[in-house]
C-alpha cells in the first residue's frame, strides 16, 4: 500500500513514518508540510493513502481533501489532528477515518485496514464531496501545482476543452467544465454568454459599441467580455440586484 503523509510539523511526520514501518505492507512514497503539497503528492504518486493534517499554513486539510475528490483515482484519506471539532466535515470530506493525535499504532493499523477494505467502495461515492464549493483552483503547470483563490478570479472563459481563468497574476488553464464551475461557485459568477462567468463582485460596467454589442468590464482585466444578446436581460437584472 502506497503512502503519502502530509503535516506542516517534521516531528509529527517522523512518528507516522516510523510507526508505519513497525505495521509494515505500507510504503511512504512521499511527505509534505501543506494542503497543496497534498494535492501535488496525489496527483504526481498517486498514493492509495493520504495521511493528512487538518490544520496546516495556508490551504488546510479539509479544503484539499475537497480538491482531491475531483481526481480521477483519489486516495483514500485518514486525517490525523489535535482537534476533534473538525470531525464533520472531515467525513463530509469522505474522509476513510479521523485519528486524533497522539496516534496509536493500532488505532492506525485499523484506519490503514479501512482505506484498504472501503478503496473500491468509496470511487462510487467520493465525487460527492466534490459538492462543497472550493475556495481555490488548481492546475499542473510544467510539474508544477498552481492555485489562484476563487476570491481573485475576475472572470472564466471556456475554450476547446480548457477554461481560462483570468486572475491579476494572469491567466491559469484548468480541465474542467465550465457549468460544473457555474454551479458550484454560484452566485458568485453570472453567465454572460455560452462559453464566459464573469465575477458579479468585479464588474464595473457594461459597455455597448457603436454596432450595438455589449460587453461586460471588469476589474483589473485589459479586455472586455462580451455578453450574449439571449443572456442580456438576464445579466442586466443580476447587476442591478443588491
């Protein structure tokens, strides 16, 4: 069984690593310190298990368990933690099991025996985690993982099979769908035209040329987004609500 054990403290992870040696059949393929470290392991080793800390510098461990429910072949996650008051939503997570810390060797041992047991089971089910809505998004980018928070994103485009997403930083290439984006960060985006959401915080104006199109402006962006003549009304309404 493929390992990867994630926990922002060394310590913290020497004592996992150990106490996996002693329960052997496990291999610890990689270790990392955050909640994107997390998701890179996953996506890079793909462990069957994921040893994962809650409360880590940054992303923490619930909301990369979110972002690892949309893998293809997700590991199972075991969260290990002080805190017992993040229990909920860990297992809203599909989290396999919760070890409080200091973790026991048997206590781990029965955790590892359910990932092992639940593996098949859990693949039918997990993507429905994925219906919590993220607070970042996330790509490989030449190896490396790339997050812009949901929070700074001006706008998203879809384009052949990829959606941009256009950020102050510049713009991130994610594989996802666009409506399924429309419906988990609603109402946080308006659709203004079949392939485009565009942030309602970040909107400044509506625009109509000479020829009568209308295009959306938006914060911090150099380019204007047209809106299709279908959606027009629609987004006008949305804009005008408080």
């Amino acid at each position: 069984m493929k390992v990867a054990i994630v926990d922002d403290e060394p310590l913290a992870r020497d004592r996992l690593r150990a106490q996996l040696a002693e329960i052997g059949e496990t291999m610890v393929v990689g270790e990392g310190a955050t909640g994107l470290a997390a998701i890179d392991l996953a996506e890079r080793l793909a462990p069957d298990v994921l040893l994962l800390d809650i409360r880590m510098p940054g992303m923490d461990g619930i909301e990369a368990a979110r972002h690892l429910c949309r893998l293809a072949a997700p590991p199972a996650v075991i969260f290990t933690t002080a805190y017992d008051e993040h229990a909920l939503a860990a297992f809203e997570a599909h989290a396999v099991d919760y070890l409080l810390k200091p973790i026991r060797v048997d206590r781990l041992r029965q955790a590892l025996g359910r990932a092992q047991i639940l593996s098949g089971a859990r693949a039918a089910g997990v993507q429905q985690a994925a219906q919590s809505a993220r607070t970042h998004l996330s790509a490989l980018v030449k190896g490396d993982l790339r997050v812009v928070p949901v929070s700074e994103v001006r706008c998203l485009q879809a384009d052949q099979g990829y959606v941009s997403v256009f950020h102050p930083g510049g713009v991130l290439l994610i594989e996802e769908s666009l409506r399924a984006l429309e419906e988990e960060f609603a109402p946080r985006f308006l659709r203004i035209h079949r392939n485009a959401l565009a942030a309602v915080d970040y909107v400044v104006a509506l625009e109509r040329d000479r020829l009568g199109n209308v295009s959306v402006r938006l914060r911090d962006l150099d380019i204007a987004l047209p809106v299709s003549r279908r959606l027009l009304g629609q987004v006008r309404k949305r804009l005008r609500s408080p």
